[in-house]
C-alpha cells in the first residue's frame, strides 16, 4: 500500500509526503532522518493520511495536495473536502 500524508510541524506549517509505512516515515521526521524541511521544525504530528493503489496514483495525489492552499489542506484534514 502507498500512502499520502500530512503532517503539521511545531512551527504550525503543513508539511506533505509519500511512504509505504506511515508510522515509520514519522518516526523518521522525528529523528530528523527524513525530508530537510522538517529537520528543523520538530517535533512534527501526523494530520492526515490517504492510501492509494499505487505508486503513481501516490504521487500524482501528492503534487496535487501541496498545491492547495493552507486553508484547502486544512478542509483536507478536518474531513471537509
């Protein structure tokens, strides 16, 4: 399984990712093991997360949820969208 997530850092900004393991790929930002953006904003919370089918289908969501607006990932999170 592919999945998309959101997570929010404790500056208060959305951070958006891919990964096959969700829970992993936190643990990783937390460590600051994974994307640079979050190194320095930690610790970061899990907001929302989507599966998909497949890589691709993975992906193609994540470009189109970090186009959208903070108010549009904040719908996204709040189950409004």
């Amino acid at each position: 399984m592919h999945y998309v997530y959101i997570v929010e850092c404790v500056d208060g900004t959305y951070y958006t990712g891919y990964t096959t393991e969700v829970k992993r790929r936190i643990k990783e930002h937390n460590q600051g093991e994974a994307a640079k953006y979050t190194r320095g904003r930690r610790p970061v919370e899990l907001k929302y997360q989507e599966s998909c089918a497949s890589r691709s289908q993975a992906l193609k969501r994540e470009c189109e949820i970090k186009k959208l607006s903070r108010a549009g990932k904040e719908r996204l999170i709040g189950g409004k969208n």
